[in-house]
C-alpha cells in the first residue's frame, strides 16, 4: 500500500523522537553508573557517538549544518554561564595557597609540551600549537569530583584538587578565546597578539560585570522575574548576542557574568550599595538546579555529537592524540613531584598524578575555530577530541590500577615511601 509523501517524514521525526528520549535515559544510566563505578559518563557518550557516526554511519556528521554550529553555541553559553557562577572567589581565597601552584604550573607545563608536539609533529603555526595547548590546560570536573570522593586521600588533597579543576577554567576557557580573536584577524606579530589578548579580556571583564550589574538592578526593579527560571538565561542570550554583535567576545562575557553573578559582593563599589540591594537573591537555589538540569541535558547530546565528528578515518590524529596525552600524564607526574612534599602520603600524590582528565569546556572551545572557517579548525577539533576521550580513558585505567594497589610501587620509585606511619598517613 502506497503512503502519503508525509507519512515518511513522520515515521523519521518519530524515530528521532524516540532517539532522543534513549539518550536521555542512557545519559542517566551513565550518570549512575558513574556515580557506583567511578566510569566517567564521558566515555560512555563518546563511545556511543563513534559506533552511531563514523563506525556504523547511521549519522553524518555533515546532516546538522548550522544546527550544529547553533547547539554548540548553545551549549557554550551554558557551560561557560555554569562553570563562572561555581567559581566561587571565597572558596578560591581560602584554599589559594594550596591549589594555585599545582593549577598555574600544570597550566603552563601542559601548554608548553602540546605547543612543542603539535609544532613538531604537525608543524602547525605557533598561534595554532598555542590555541590547542591552552584548551587542554585544565581538568574536568565532573570527572575529578566524581573520582576522588571514591578514593581515601586526604580533606586538603581531595579540596585542592577540586578548586583546580575549578581555577583551571580560567584559564582554559579565557587564554582560548583569547587566542581564538587573534587567529580570526589573521595577525601574528607578538606585540598585536599580546594587546589583543588584554584588549579581550578587558572588554569581556566589562560586559560581563556589567551585565551582571545591569541585571541585579532590573531584577530588583521588576520582582516578577525572580519567579521564572528563564528571566536569567533570556538576559544571559541577550548580553552574548549584544557582545557578538559588537564584535568583541560573547563567550567570554558569558564566563565572566556567570562569576559576576556568582560573587557580585566582592566586585560591588560603595557607591552601588544602595543602588543594587540584596545581590544573594540574584541566582537563588532552584535556578541553579535548573541550569545544572540544562548542562546535564546539553552534556549528554554535546559528547554523543563530539563522538559523531571524531575523524576514526584518521587513524593517524587518533594515535597522536593518544600519545600526546600520555606525555600530559609524564608531565603532570612532574608537576606533583615538585608541588608535593615527602610528608604528603604515596596514594595522595599518586592520585594527584593522573587527575588530568578533560571535558565538556574543552569540548566547546575546541569547535570555535572550525565554526570559524580557520585553515587549522579541523585538526584542532580533532586533536583536542581526541585528548579529551584518552586522556578521560587513560585516568579511568590509572585510577583503577592506583585503588587496587597494582600501580603503587611505580609510584614509590618517583615519589619514594611515605614518611608518615601507616596509621598516621590513613588519618592525616
């Protein structure tokens, strides 16, 4: 029997319908089987997006135009939105001494070594090498918290290294933007690069604080809005899309909103006290539920569509990626050792050693460039895919060897045996 012309049409929107709704619940599964296992969700998603994309091509990748392009914009507003309002400067203030040196030097150390492989082995551009290094600076969260609540090392080890996937952002969000500015106007002289980058960064700072100002005021004024969950993210679309439209950086203005609204009373002058009263009403608790129930929905589609766009075609970008993140973990065992102390117990700095998983806001920057058009956007995308899904596997491996005591001897040769007695150290 013949169908009406719609009648495919339906029976493919329905298909998608009940496509959507699997990955939410495998989203959650995930989520728990994290949460049980210690198997970040991220692998899971990936894997999932490979053997529907590239592997057995029921997607391509190619299908979701700009509406692939409009969803990672999407994603990037909330993600950027989310991370600048966990970022709490009070917790940062406290825990600075401890977590700044290991998150500042990882930075630096992570940058210089992809810069040097991505120049050897591609011989991309430096502003290129530059751009990849810096997004791959930092850690996931979700991955690090998840982890190491699962593992018994000390209060001091497990908050440092939560405010340094949190500290980490700043870096691995603002440096790339940066840098991403620099790459669309197509100049490489230092002295340009440099006034650019402080040109970004100051103008982001302004909207961003001034938006959250401009909205602690409205909100105060029209009561209303405190009872609608979407009255922040409809001002938060508006400020990114005004910042777009000037040409400066609307991710970055988002990341520095979400801070300004997550810490408006140390930015506050005086002279606004009386002015922008109450700012601890600005983003209250069912908000910030409801924007972590969007970043969770968001996530769960982001990673399955990271692992669509991987190129498995190009096995040779999948294996430099692998080998590229395992001298991130060389070098981040560096890094701890010089950070760390002998007092510091083996199983801490071991830990330490492997918590350099990347995710969601490594994911996002690394699409920019190809949205772009930039010549190198392509290869960027894909390594900083693939040093997201290795080093996410690498840290599962390693974590797991750390627990069952299998990788603990290695550990001891680097670092040497603890100082503290057995019962001490278990304590501390």
């Amino acid at each position: 029997m013949a169908h009406a012309p719609g009648y495919r049409t339906n029976m493919e929107t329905s298909v998608i319908i009940i496509i959507i709704g699997i990955l939410i619940f495998w989203g959650h599964f995930l989520s728990g089987l994290f949460e049980r296992r210690g198997i970040p969700d991220v692998l899971g998603l990936m894997l999932l997006g490979i053997l529907i994309g590239p592997v057995l091509h029921l997607i391509d990748p190619a299908s979701f135009g700009k509406m692939g392009s409009l969803f990672t914009n999407l994603v990037l507003i909330f993600i950027l939105f989310e991370s600048g309002t966990d970022l709490k400067i009070s917790e940062i203030k406290s825990s600075f001494k401890d977590s700044a040196g290991i998150t500042t030097l990882n930075f630096v150390m992570t940058l210089l070594t992809v810069v040097f492989l991505c120049r050897m082995i591609f011989n991309l551009n430096w502003v290129t090498c530059f751009f990849i290094g810096a997004a791959v600076g930092g850690t996931s969260s979700a991955v690090v918290v998840g982890l190491v609540k699962k593992v018994m090392i000390r209060p001091k080890t497990t908050t440092t290294l939560i405010i340094e996937s949190a500290e980490s952002d700043v870096f691995t969000l603002a440096v790339p933007l940066g840098i991403l500015g620099l790459m669309m106007t197509g100049e490489m002289q230092a002295g340009l690069m440099i006034s650019h980058f402080i040109s970004s960064l100051v103008l982001a700072v302004v909207m961003g604080i001034g938006g959250a100002f401009a909205w602690s005021w409205i909100i105060n004024r029209i009561p209303r809005l405190k009872t609608t969950s979407f009255s922040t993210p409809a001002f938060l679309f508006i400020l990114y899309g005004i910042t777009e439209y000037l040409n400066f950086s609307g991710p970055l203005a988002a990341l520095t909103f979400g801070i300004a609204i997550g810490n408006l009373v140390y930015f506050e002058p005086k002279l606004l006290e009386k002015i922008i009263p109450n700012q601890s009403i600005i983003l209250p608790e069912n908000d910030k539920e409801f924007f972590n129930q969007i970043v969770f929905l968001l996530r769960i589609f982001f990673f399955v569509f990271i692992g669509i766009k991987i190129q498995v075609d190009r096995a040779d970008w999948l294996l430099w990626g692998a080998l590229i993140t395992l001298a991130l973990f060389v070098v981040r065992i560096l890094v701890v050792k010089v950070i760390s102390t002998r007092k510091d117990p083996l199983l801490d700095k071991a830990v330490m050693s492997i918590m350099i998983p990347k995710g969601l806001g490594v994911a996002v920057i690394a699409t920019l460039p190809l949205q772009e058009n930039i010549d190198d956007g392509l290869i960027i995308q894909s390594m900083c895919f693939s040093i997201i899904l290795f080093s996410t596997l690498y840290c599962v491996v390693f974590f797991f060897l750390i627990t069952k005591g299998i990788s603990l001897p290695f550990y001891t040769v680097i670092f040497g045996k603890d100082v503290l007695p057995a019962e001490e150290v278990s304590t501390s």
